[in-house]
C-alpha cells in the first residue's frame, strides 16, 4: 500500500489495573483512484476524426482524468489487549490482537478497464473489485522475557 499525504493514523496504549495493557490504531487512508480506458476501433473513431487511424486499428482513450475521482476511504481499526504476569525475575505477556476490528470491507483495488463501447456490455467491468480488506483477524500470542 502506498501512504500519501491523506492517510491518517492514531496510536494509543495505556496499561490498566492488574498489569492489564490496552492498545489500538485507527488508520484511515484514501480509496483507490478510479480511471476507466476503452479501446475503439477504427470504424467506432473515423466519424468523429474525419479519417481513418495513421498507425493502428484501435486506440485506447483515459475516459476519466486521472487524480479526480476516488473510490471510498478506508478507515481500519486494531486493537491489541495484553496481560502482563512476573515470576521472579520473568516477565511473560499473552496477547490477543484484533485486526479490522469492526470489520471493514472497502475495496483496495478495481477493475480500470471499461470493458465494451458499445451493446449491452457497454461499461460492465468497470469499478468490479478486484480486492478488499481483508476480514477480521484475531491472533494469540505470548512473550516471554527473561
């Protein structure tokens, strides 16, 4: 994933009673950029050019300008809660982490191609997801040190 300047992030922790320790992380990043190219044929582009194409039989056109729209943002929560228990001169820690806590599914990657120009078809691959988040994780762990 590339981070730009419009991803956010904020960190926390803080260690409770009972050597019981809380942690969490909100990250909010924006969509993907949306773009849409089509390819036409010559016979689909010598009307409006007033002649056939110079050096191929199709051209591929950007049909939105790139950098304008975007798809929906991703905000993503994970949360870490961690126990701390000493014997002697050891300290163990089990954790559990939740990763995508509330479970987000925005789309992290999209069909850009247009698909066809003309017919029923015409648009049907475009904005299909190809990737999302993935669901919610959780993950035990223990730490020992000594």
């Amino acid at each position: 994933m590339v981070f730009g300047p419009h991803t956010r992030f904020v960190l926390g922790a803080y260690t409770m009673p009972w050597d019981i320790q809380v942690s969490g992380t909100l990250q909010s990043m924006p969509g993907p950029l949306i773009t849409a190219s089509a390819t036409f044929t010559n016979p689909q582009i010598a009307p409006s050019l007033g002649r056939a194409l110079s050096s191929a039989s199709t051209a591929t056109i950007n049909l939105v300008e790139p950098g304008t729209l975007f798809g929906e943002r991703l905000n993503q929560v994970d949360l870490r809660v961690t126990k701390i228990v000493r014997v002697g001169r050891t300290r163990l820690q089990g954790m559990i982490d939740f990763y995508n806590a509330l479970n987000n599914n925005a789309v992290l990657f999209q069909s850009v191609v247009y698909g066809a120009t003309t017919g029923e078809r015409t648009g049907a691959a475009w904005l299909v997801p190809q990737a999302i988040v993935p669901g919610r994780i959780v993950k035990f762990g223990v730490q020992m040190n000594f």
